[in-house]
C-alpha cells in the first residue's frame, strides 16, 4: 500500500510543494500541483529527494567522546557543561551556530534559550553568509525584514533586472516560471547582470557583465537616471518616502553620467543607456537580487541601491513591481522570523530597543534577556580561536567546509572546551571535531514549519519513522534546557506547542506595529497545524497578504520609507601582483551545500561531478594551464585543488 503525504522541499529558499509516496520500493518523489509556491514543478535536486532518504552514514545514537551514549548521559554532558562554564565565564563564553536547514520550530526554541535563558545573543546562523545583507537593506528602508513581493508577481511584470541570480541553477524553478512567462508574454523582458555569462542569460534579452563589485555604482547612476528622465514619481516620494534628495545628490556626485557609469562598471555604453532606459519607461519592473548582491563586503549598500530605484519611481507595493530577495536556504526566512541572528530578537523585534527587549521577555517569563548583539558567524568563529567562546553548539551546518576561512575555524573547534553538534550524518568534517554528537531528524523524518522566500509558511511533514535514537532539534534543545534548570520554559509536547507559541508572540502587543503578525494561527489545534495549508504572513482576517507597503505605510519611525545615499565601494580585497585574479563564487547546479545529502544521489553526479575553477582561455593561457586539468587555487586565506574549466563565459581577470 502506497502512502502519499504533502510536505516542503528541504533545499532552496523556492520552498516548493512536494508529494512523498511511501511503499515497500521506497520513496517516489513528485511535485505537489496544488502549492503554490511551484504549482508542481520540481528542479533535479527536489526530483531526486527520495534517493537521499536511506540511512547510509547516518547518525542515530548519541556519542560523547567518540564513543556510543544514551541520551541522558549525552544531554546532561551538554547541559552541565554549558552551566559549568556559564558560571565560571558568563553567558558570553557559550554560543550556538544554527542553520536554514531547521525548521522554525527548531530555530524558536534554540534562540529562546540563548536569549531569554542564559542571556547571550551569541546565536548566529549560516544564513548570515547569504542573507543578512538584505535583512539589513530591508530594515534601513523599510524599519523592518520585509520582502514586498510574491513570485506571482514574476508573471506580472514586464521587466525583470536578474542582479546577481544565476537563477536558472540557484531557484530553477522560479527560473522556470519566468521562462514560461516569456512564452506567455511576448512583451516580457529580461535583463541579467552578472560578471560571468551563466545559465540564466538563456532567456535574457540583455547580459551586463560588469566589473565585480560595481552593483552599487550601476545603480546609482540609474537613480541619478531616473530623475533626469523625469521618472521621479513625486507624489509617492513626497507622501511615503525620506532622504531621495540625499541619495540623490550621492549619485549624482559618484555616478554622474551614463558615460561614467560604462567606463566604471567596465560595460559598453550603449548597453548601459539601454538597461536605463528600459527601467525608465517601464512600470512594472522586478529587480530580483541574490548571492552576487548580498556576499559582498558592501552587500547592504548594493541591496539599498537597488531599493532606492524602486522607491524614488514608486514602484513598489504594486502588481508586478518591486525589489525581489531570492532567498539561499529553505527556512532561512523562519529563522529571522524568530530572531536566529545575532543581532535580532524574535518576531522581527530589535534586540537594541529597550521596549522589544522587556515585551519578549515579559512574554517568555524569561529569567534574563539578551540586552546587546552576539556575535555574528565569522566573529564566533574567531572568539572561539581566541579562547573567549569556550563552549559552542552546531546545528545542521558544517561550517568546517561552508564558512570562510575554513582552515582557522578547524583549528578554533580543535581547541574549543566544549563542542556539541546536532546532525543527521555521522561524519562530516564539523561532527568529527564533536566532543558530544547528538542524532537529529532528517527529511522526511521532522515535523514543523519552514517560510519561503515570498513569506509563505509551508508544512513539512513526516512521513518515515524516526531511525535508530534520533530526536527532533527543538526536542533536544528542550531537554537540554530543562536539564540546565528552565524547565518551566520549556514544557513543550509537540512541533505544534512551540509554533502556537511563535505565533501568538508575534502578536504580542503589535497592533499592527510589526510587519511579521501570525498570531491568528496561534489557537490552531493539533489538526489544524497537521493540515496548515501554505500562507503568506502576515496573516489578516484568515487570508495572507500577496504583497506589503501596498498602503504606503512602512515600519521606520516615521512611517515612511528611506532612501539611502549610497558611496560605492570597491571589493574590500582588490588584486595585487601576488594574486592577480579576481575570484567570484557560484553554485554547481545539481548539488546543495558541502553535498552531505545531494551526494547520495547518484543521478545528481551526472551533471557536474566535482567543483572547479572557470577560467577564461586568455587566462588560462598566462597561467599555462589547459581545460580539464587540476590546479590549486590560493589566496592569503585558504587553497583548494580543483578541476580547471576554460570558457569565454568567465570574464577576464
């Protein structure tokens, strides 16, 4: 007998519906017609989901010290150990390193013990790799984490800007939606901006190679273009937005002519008049932005560029227009939904305002609460090498491989007092430096919430049974808590108690206040959570909300929107003679992450089975070396060995 349940994918921010049949073959995957995130469509990785569910390598008992446990002993060896060294220490001598790979109840229950239990901010996730440039760009122009758009409006435009998205291997299904709205609408166009020419130029009417790391002069000078044009929509500005004559005058002064623009950017004038002239003169227009904008030591700058155009024409708030986050990792969303950076409280509320800091902890009934920022991914890392972290929880992330600088952050664990990971495989380059290993739930196995990148809440389902002793994250975060004491925080009996929870405190004293507002699910029964059908926060009058700011209200303290003036800024690291190429990143199509599931899945191989470095052939010919050869790439920070590429796709340089 075949059992079929509707659950999320767990790769990309798409957050796609998936239909997962259970029989005795095992596991068929199809796309869920019905979600309307994906309306059916599956890229590769979420096709071959059901070829990365066995148990091969998986962890399923507890460990300390390399040896086999039982839970007690290894919950009470994180426990005392936390407390131990919270007493000698402080609070700030413990941290949690987190992942978009949890769900939101994972997330909520794990920053709720660091930030209202033991008092430390010292929670950050490997979403601050990706994302936390346009959390920081949406709260400067918006006073809030807010992403205005639903893919829906994709279909709607009539102009997408694809800035720093090579969409077609990163959200392929997104990318199949807006190929199929070109076939739908004949008037569609799209324009990439990318230094390299990747898949996604496929479908687009105009490729702007730019220079790496001139985003934000590019932009500027189509700000500056747009009031020249006369395309300042002057009622909006007037009524809903502070600082255009600013920002305005700053790139004016940084990107003063479309000539100047071109010779900067390294782009063929006539290219640039162009792209300026089509966002002029059309109304509806998408500017989607991703990885290439937000990993940037000026990501925040980049992404409030790109909002400024939006807001000095007005466009935004509207069908088919506005500034488009694609979001990296599936619950990366849920994860600033509930505070799981270091620098922010939960339900979208500022860990510096006094206010937000006494109503969380009113709510929680908390012992203490955070009252300044922790410390954020790659400075954890660091503190750790230092020896002011001396003890640090890793959940669902291998940061040994995933966060920069990869050498040093081996040698901080190395010397780390106390290393606690929580994983689903056994040996990952992260869990062989673990003094306690804590078995979680994969896949297909966990139970909760994950938020997409349009804020749509999807459920994610179980539909195999636990293996071995393998525990739910926000179970085993639990355990520990009450072992270090708080047990009447953390009482809870299900996924379901702790989303009732979240949700009812993102009403908490908001009356409209916040931008995130679920608490309307906050009395759903057991059954109701089991059959949460995908919505759009916030949540009003039982309907979600397709897109924000449509009523010109913002969430600043004046209630209008800012525009930024923006100073461009080259790469914080330029080249030099002894390291002359500029190197950009980019995403193997078929695989995910440091590939600890996509590599079970033989299928997914087929495409692109190794990294490597993609060189242009001038290039390659100075550094004498040919296509299909293994070359070590270096830097001051790291080297890797891999497969060289040559191809006239990659810029020179």
């Amino acid at each position: 007998m075949t059992e079929t349940t509707k659950t999320t994918c767990p790769y990309c921010g798409v957050g796609c519906g998936v239909l997962a049949s259970v029989s005795d073959d095992g596991v068929e995957i199809a796309g869920d017609t019905q979600h309307p995130s994906n309306f059916g469509r599956l890229c590769s990785k979420g096709s071959a989901l059901g070829q990365t569910v066995d148990l091969d390598q998986r962890l399923l008992y507890p460990e300390v010290d390399g040896q086999r446990s039982d839970w007690q002993t290894a919950l009470g060896k994180v426990a005392d150990g936390f407390s131990r060294i919270i007493k000698e220490h402080g609070p700030d001598s413990v941290a949690m390193y987190v992942s978009g790979q949890l769900l939101t109840e994972d997330y909520y229950v794990a920053n709720k013990l660091m930030k209202g239990y033991i008092g430390s901010a010292n929670i950050d996730t490997n979403s601050r790799l990706c994302m936390s440039s346009s959390v920081a760009g949406h709260k400067r122009a918006f006073g809030s984490d807010t992403v205005p758009c639903s893919y829906e409006d994709l279909e709607r435009a009539k102009l997408i800007v694809l800035a720093g998205s090579n969409a077609a291997w990163c959200h392929p299904v997104l990318y199949q939606r807006i190929v199929q709205a070109k076939k739908d609408h004949s008037d569609l166009q799209v324009i990439v901006i990318d230094p390299r020419k990747t898949a996604t130029c496929d479908i687009a009417d105009m490729h702007l190679s730019l220079r790496p790391g001139t985003d934000s002069m590019l932009f500027n000078g189509l700000l500056a273009h747009l009031d020249e044009a006369g395309e300042t929509n002057e009622l909006f500005v007037t009524n809903y937005t502070e600082g255009h004559a600013e920002a305005l005058a700053q790139a004016k002064a940084s990107a003063p002519t479309v000539e100047s623009v071109a010779e900067q950017c390294g782009l063929p004038l006539a290219d640039v008049a162009e792209f300026f002239r089509l966002f002029a003169r059309t109304e509806r227009v998408i500017t989607v932005y991703s990885q290439g904008v937000n990993q940037s030591s000026s990501g925040t700058d980049k992404v409030n560029a790109i909002i400024n155009c939006h807001l000095l024409s007005g466009r935004i708030g509207r069908t088919g227009m506005g500034p488009f986050s694609f979001t990296g990792q599936p619950n990366a969303m849920g994860g600033r939904e509930v505070g799981g950076l270091a620098n922010m409280l939960a339900a979208h509320m500022d860990i510096e305002n006094p206010a937000h800091r006494q109503l969380v902890q009113g709510f929680w009934q908390s012992p203490v609460i955070a009252e300044q920022q922790g410390l954020k991914a790659v400075d954890l890392f660091n503190a750790i090498d230092a020896g002011k972290v001396k003890a640090v929880w890793i959940m669902a992330t291998n940061p040994v491989v995933s966060l920069p600088d990869a050498d040093r952050v081996k040698a901080a664990l190395q010397k780390c007092e106390l290393v606690v990971v929580s994983d689903v495989m056994q040996e990952t380059d992260t869990t062989m430096l673990a003094d306690v290993l804590l078995p979680a739930l994969a896949w297909g196995e966990k139970d909760g919430t994950v938020t997409n990148s349009e804020r749509r809440i999807s459920r994610q389902k179980a539909f195999l049974a636990a293996p071995g002793e393998a525990k739910a994250d926000w179970w085993i975060v639990a355990e520990v808590a009450k072992q270090m004491g708080f047990a009447d925080g953390f009482s809870y009996a299900s996924a379901a108690d702790v989303f009732r929870e979240h949700a009812a405190l993102s009403g908490h004293e908001n009356q409209g206040k916040r931008d995130f507002d679920i608490a309307e699910l906050s009395s759903v029964s057991n059954a109701d959570y089991d059959g949460l059908k995908p919505i759009q926060w916030p949540v009003v009058d039982g309907k979600g909300t397709p897109r924000m700011f449509s009523d010109g209200r913002y969430f600043t303290a004046s209630g209008k929107a800012q525009l930024l003036p923006i100073e461009p800024r080259p790469p914080q690291n330029s080249t030099t003679d002894d390291f002359p190429f500029t190197l950009n990143t980019g995403r193997v199509r078929d695989q995910w992450h440091t590939m600890t599931r996509t590599g079970k899945a033989a299928l997914l191989s087929e495409h692109s089975p190794e990294p490597y470095v993609e060189m242009h052939p001038y290039d390659a010919k100075d550094a004498d070396v040919k296509d299909g050869v293994l070359a070590r790439v270096f830097s001051q920070w790291g080297e890797v060995i891999v497969r060289v590429r040559v191809s006239e796709d990659q810029q020179r340089g």
